[in-house]
C-alpha cells in the first residue's frame, strides 16, 4: 500500500509539472503573438496592406472610369460634330455682322472727293523736308557731297510744283473766268516759286513748308465743303500733259549720249539725270494713284482704267532701280548702263499717259 501511495504521489508530482510547463509555453506564444503584432502595428505592415488594398480599388475604379469614358468619346463625334457646325454658324454670322458695321462705318466717315489728291501731293515733299535724314540738302553749302539725294528732291519738288499749278488752274475751277483758291494761289505763287537751292532770304524748306500748310488748308476746306474740286476730263487732261512734259524731259536727259555744247554725258552728269528721273517718278505714283481713286468715274466712263495703272506700274519699276554705283557704259557693254534701264520704265510711263491724254480727249 506504501509503495502504491508513493507511486500516486510521484506520478500527480509529474502531472503538476507538466501542467506548469504548458501553461508557460501557452503564456509564450501568447507573448509572441502581442509581440508580432505589435511589431506589425510600429512598423506599418498593416496600413500597407490596406494602403495597398485601397491602391487595387482605386484601379478598379480607374478602370471603370476609362470603360465609361471610352463609352463617352465613344458617342462624342456626332456631339462635336453638331457643337462645331453650331460654333461655325455663330462665327460666321459673327464675322458676317462684323463686316456689315464696318461698311457702315466706311460709308459713315467717306472722304470727300479731291482730299485724296491733295494729300498724295502733300505726301512726297513733306518726307524729304521732315522725315529724310538731313532733310532738305540741295540748299546745303557741301551739297555736293549728296548729290544723289540732291538730284532725287529737285525731282519730287518739280512734281509738286506742277501738280499745284494745275490744281490752282485747272482742277480747282470751272473754267477761266472762275476765281482762283486763296490757299491755292498762295501756295503756288508765293512757296513753290522759290528755288530749290535757296539757303536764306528766304530758306527754301521755310518757304516749301509754307505752300504745304496752304495745301492743308485747302484740304480742310474741302472735308467742310467749302472749296470746289472738278473731276471732268478736261479738268485733269491738263495736268497729264505736264506730267506727259516732264517724263519726256527725263526720258531725253537718260537716254542722250552728248550735252548741248557737244560733250559727252560725264559720269557725274550721268547719275544725277538718273537720280533726277527716279524723283520724278517717286513723286508722281501717289498723284497718279489718288487720280484714280477721285477721277475714278470719269476714268471709268472713258474706259482708260487700265492705261491709268499700266503708267502707275512702270513708274514703280523705275523707283525699284537702285544700284549702288550708277554705270553708263555703252549698250553694247557687258556692263550696266543704267540710265538706259532707268529710261526704259519713264518712256513706257509717258506713253500710257499719252495714252490716257488721247483717250480722256476723245
């Protein structure tokens, strides 16, 4: 019976410690359980997961939105299709309403007839005296050192003293027993008379500026309706025959071999009848061009339009010639003889315009 006592004891002694060693291993994996998930918490693996989680949903819902939009363009063409021709309708009647106000306004603010004229006579003559650098340099005591220039500005005053003449005589009245433009007869008897070369007493810029305040002032009349200006056939006819004059006189100075005394054209000599020709027609494109815009009528009605602008044209063909030395060699040179070239361009002007004389006078 002891020895089954004993046994009993010793075997609840084994059991009791057994049970103690499981629960030690239970409380560790307890233990180690928290720790991980602690460790999982602190370090940020579970955020992660849902961060990636919620990264796979958001790519669903990206791929969701592509499918609908897809779905969208899809239907869109016929949509902007119909949204571009409704934006073109509206630019159009847009652009169409534009253009109307702006005819409206064209019509509203239309220049009297002769202003055209007038400021195209202006025009030239005022670049060389204020806009040209240097300006006004035929009275200058070194003018010859700018002879070219020189020759160029007695060719633009020319033309303007004789586009006033003929304003002042012709295109202004009815006829000869009308009364002369106060502003006109100023500017042509008083300022344009005086020479070119004229330093002082009185100063030929002084006195050019002058005839273009008084063409100004006629001007002005105009816009108010108190001056007159004609646009009959034999109103402009005399100022084409000046014009014809003078073209002539520039085409038999470019193409002349010899002086008057009998000397040969100098070199010297040969680009100032060039430069001079080239001041002419300058001067002359803006007459002609106003001509045709007030005359137009009368031009039109004469059917010598085209005449009109086959002058025009070579007159321009004249001013495009520039070359940096003025040659005159023979015609048969393999060198330039530009003087020739310059005559070429001022001869086929002057023909038209006697053209447009035979034709406005018939």
């Amino acid at each position: 019976m002891e020895n089954q006592g004993s046994m009993n004891q010793r075997i609840a002694g084994i059991i009791g410690s057994g049970g103690f060693a499981t629960k030690q291993i239970i409380i560790g994996i307890s233990l180690l359980v928290i720790i991980i998930l602690a460790g999982g918490l602190i370090l940020g693996v579970y955020p992660k997961l849902q961060g990636s989680g919620n990264e796979e949903g958001n790519q669903a819902v990206t791929v969701n939105a592509s499918h609908d939009a897809s779905q969208k363009s899809a239907a869109s063409p016929a949509t902007a299709a119909k949204e571009s021709h409704s934006g073109s309708l509206a630019s159009a009647a847009k652009t169409v309403a534009g253009k109307g106000k702006q005819e409206d306004k064209d019509l509203s603010i239309e220049v009297p007839v002769g202003v055209a004229f007038v400021e195209a006579t202006i025009g030239p003559l005022r670049y060389e005296l204020s806009d040209r650098f240097w300006g006004w340099r035929p009275n200058d005591v070194f003018s010859f050192v700018t002879d070219n220039v020189n020759n160029f500005q007695l060719g633009v005053i020319e033309v303007t003293r004789r586009t006033v003449e003929k304003l002042t005589e012709n295109i202004s009245r009815t006829g000869a027993a009308s009364s002369f433009d106060k502003n006109l007869e100023n500017a042509r008897s008083t300022c344009f008379v005086i020479e070119a070369e004229s330093f002082m007493f009185p100063s030929s810029e002084g006195r050019y500026n002058d005839g273009l305040e008084e063409l100004e002032r006629y001007a002005e009349k105009l816009k108010k309706g108190e001056a007159r200006f004609f646009t009959r056939a034999d109103n402009l006819i005399p100022l084409f025959r000046e014009f014809e004059s003078l073209l002539g006189s520039c085409d038999d100075n470019l193409v002349k071999m010899r002086e008057e005394d009998g000397s040969k054209v100098s070199f010297f000599k040969a680009d100032n009848y060039f430069f001079y020709a080239k001041g002419v027609a300058s001067a002359m494109i803006p007459i002609l061009d106003a001509v045709e815009k007030d005359f137009y009528p009368t031009i039109e009605r004469r059917n010598c339009l085209k005449e009109l602008e086959h002058a025009i044209e070579s007159l321009e063909h004249a001013t495009h010639i520039s070359p940096t030395v003025i040659l005159d060699s023979d015609l048969s040179s393999i060198s330039a003889n530009h003087r020739a070239n310059m005559a070429a361009h001022i001869s086929h002007a002057r023909f038209y315009i006697d053209v447009l004389i035979k034709t406005l006078s018939t």
